[in-house]
C-alpha cells in the first residue's frame, strides 16, 4: 500500500508534534550510508525496501570499479562470525538506523534474512533492545522466528526466518479472487499470533498489513507478524500500562493520541483498522491533515459506504465495530475476536461474493494517490519552510486543545 516498492512509515507531520517514535529518516548523503553500493538482488524478485538515489554520471570522470569489486568491498564490512557462516545475497530492505540482507547458510544452503543494527546510535540501540527483547522470548508458528544473534560494540547481527511470500495486500492483488471466508483465514492466523504476544505480556504497537508477509509464496501459506522495533515486553510484576506515543498514524488507537496511559487493546485497534482494510482496500481514517485525522481517529468516525461495502456482511462488519471501539475496555480482546461468530464460522453465513475487483481498483487508487501526494510534498517543501515555525505553534495549540476536550470527555 505504499509508493512503489517503498514500504516506508507515512513521515510525522511537520506541523503536529506528537513524538512519533518511528519515523523515516531522510537520505544524507552517498558519503555516510556505507552500504551504498551494495548490491540490489542477483536475479530474485525481492525488492528494495526504499528505492536507490538517482546516480548522477559524470563522462569525463573515471567510471566506477567493477560490480564484483563493489560487492566484496561491502561484505568485507560484515563480521567475520557471520560471512564465516553466511554468504551475504542482497540488500533487501533499509530503515533508518538498520539493514536487511538476505543470506545463505553456507552449509545447508537455507535463506535466511539477516537484520543489522547500528547500536552506535541511541536510537538504534533502543530499537534492537526491544526487539531482540521480544524475539528471545517468541516461538509461534505466526510469528518471525529469530535464529541466532552476533554483536560487536557498534552492530548487532539479527538473523531470522526469511519471509518470500510477500506483504497481505500485494498478494490480495496478485489473486484472482478474495471473499469473506478468506479475509477470515488471514484474521485467524494474525489474531492467533496477537492472542499469544499478548499471553506473553508484549504488545506489538505497530500492527499494519506491510509488517504482515507471506512465509512462502505458495497458495498454502501461513502470515507471518514481522518488526518488532516499536513493541513492548512486560517483565513479571510490571504495571500493564503503557505510555510512550508511537505507531503509524492511520492505525494509532485514540487512547495513545490523548496520551493516556494504554493496554494492548491497542493492537486490537490496529487489527479493527486492518480488517476494515482487508474487506474494502480502502482505510477506515484518512486524512492528508493530520489533525483531521486525529479528529476522526478520536471520534471512532468511519462509515461503510462506497464499493465493495454494500456486499459485505453485516456480521463481518459487526467484527470490525466490536474492534474499532473508542472505549478500549469496550474493545474485543484477541481471544473475544477469535470466538467471534463471523470467525468461527469461517464466514460461513456470509456472500461468498468476489471482493477483488473492488478491494484492488481501491488499494490500487490509494497507492496511486499516496505516490502523487509524496511528490507533491517533495516539491513544495521548501517554499513553505519560512511559514512552517508559525504554522507548527498554531497546529500544536489546536492539537493540545483537542486533546484536552477529548479527554474532558473520556474522563467524563
């Protein structure tokens, strides 16, 4: 659902400052990325997680050492524990403070991925300890499974179950047909994987269709819940209650955006948020202002209007009220959502009716605008810097205003 092969966060607004944890750093430049030649695939359809910077060539300049050169340059930057065991494949995704490659088990010849994380950073330090936190403790058949871990003082070596399926949504249209009793089958699987996270005491706070792959791409496989960088393990004795302010706006629950102290409901919401996705390829809360956004997320406002709703259960959207609640003790647990008539019924009562057409020309359409509003961006961005310091104050005292009045109201 993003712009071509970006699977990036939206980027925080520059005019609401809510201290999104998870944000999208911008490029700085070929000097400092050291992982800036390395290959792309070797002939995989695996895709780049952020698409390379444009490569200006100069004709007068000695052209670039060969390919190969290149290639052990960048894996020479590996700890040697890991290219002993490992042959490094191809980069296939980046973010801001870490690197995925996919790699081979030189001995068994297995694909696994490897995730490195610069821990020189503050940031990316917190970022692994909490994810490597929650994967030491994980074994579930629906969740990516971590194999073992290297550390040196400044990078950390995570290698994991290697997902080649794809993202949900990529393979929703790629498939010819999807109907209630298949968004089921999803929703069982990803409810099954949240059900025990939250047993375990860990809350993902980043549920979202591009942190959900395909293990395989065969038509037999299970979905796997991937990224962990944003969830929270609660240690024996531990107060449940969580308070930092982080997600992906769209799928922010209104309990964190009033900046209440919240439980793993919010995942709840999340999933609330990705099934009204799943059954229409459209998003329940979308706004380009933020704080409209927040507006519609606080009031729960979202409707079943528009294709393909009209060919939707009443019972399937029953699931997604009981989960799209404003009140989170109001909200279904996981375990709620699995015993849910719609579920366990595999949609049995529902039409069997053909989704697809309507779900892909929606995701399709969405991603479409997505891309011509990010370059729209790009392109005013600095004629609306010498305003921004003035709009930024405005935005935030209506943010802060709106907030209180909703929490005058949740505490009422």
């Amino acid at each position: 659902m993003g712009c071509g092969t970006s699977k990036v966060l939206p980027e925080p607004p520059n005019d609401v400052h809510l201290d999104l944890v998870k944000k999208v750093e911008p490029y700085t430049g070929y000097k400092t990325d050291i992982y800036k030649h390395f290959i792309k695939g070797d002939g995989d359809a695996i895709k780049s997680a952020i698409p390379s910077p444009p490569c200006h060539t100069n004709p007068y300049v000695e052209q670039q050492e060969p390919r190969k050169n290149r290639v052990a340059k960048y894996r020479a930057k590996f700890d040697p524990r890991v290219t002993a065991k490992y042959d490094i494949k191809a980069l296939i995704g980046r973010g801001s403070f870490s690197r995925v490659v996919r790699v081979e088990h030189k001995a068994t010849k297995q694909p696994y991925a490897i995730k490195l994380i610069e821990t020189k950073y503050r940031e990316g330090r917190e970022v692994c300890e909490s994810e490597l936190c929650v994967l030491r403790r994980v074994r579930h058949t629906n969740i990516i499974q971590l194999i073992e871990v290297f550390e040196t003082q400044e990078r950390v070596y995570m290698v994991m179950e290697l997902a080649t399926g794809g993202e949900l949504f990529d393979r929703i249209i790629a498939k010819g047909s999807f109907t209630e009793r298949d968004a089921t089958r999803v929703l069982q699987m990803v409810l099954d994987g949240v059900k025990y996270l939250h047993t375990l005491g860990i809350t993902h706070r980043d549920l979202k269709p591009e942190n959900l792959l395909y293990y395989h791409p065969g038509m037999d496989s299970k979905i796997m819940i991937t990224d962990f960088g944003l969830a929270s393990a609660r240690k024996k004795g531990d107060d449940c209650l969580m308070k930092t302010t982080c997600g992906t706006p769209e799928y922010i629950a209104p309990e964190i955006l009033i900046r209440k102290p919240y439980t793993n409901s919010v995942d709840m919401w999340a999933l609330g948020v990705i099934s009204y996705i799943l059954l229409s390829g459209t998003m329940p809360f979308e706004d380009d202002n933020r704080t409209r956004l927040y507006r519609q997320i606080l009031k729960g406002k979202y409707s079943y209007s528009g294709e393909p709703w009209p060919s939707v259960s009443n019972l399937a959207k029953d699931f997604i009220d009981h989960l799209l609640t404003v009140d989170p003790s109001d909200r279904m647990t996981a375990l709620q959502a699995l015993k849910h008539p719609w579920v366990v019924s595999m949609a049995a009562s529902s039409s069997m009716k053909n989704l697809h057409r309507s779900i892909s020309q929606n995701l399709l359409k969405r991603a479409s605008s997505r891309c011509q509003s990010t370059k729209s961006a790009q392109s005013t961005r600095s004629s609306r810097s010498t305003k921004s310091n003035k709009s930024r104050r405005v935005r935030e005292r209506e943010l802060r205003e709106l907030n209180l009045r909703y929490q005058q109201q949740y505490n009422g």
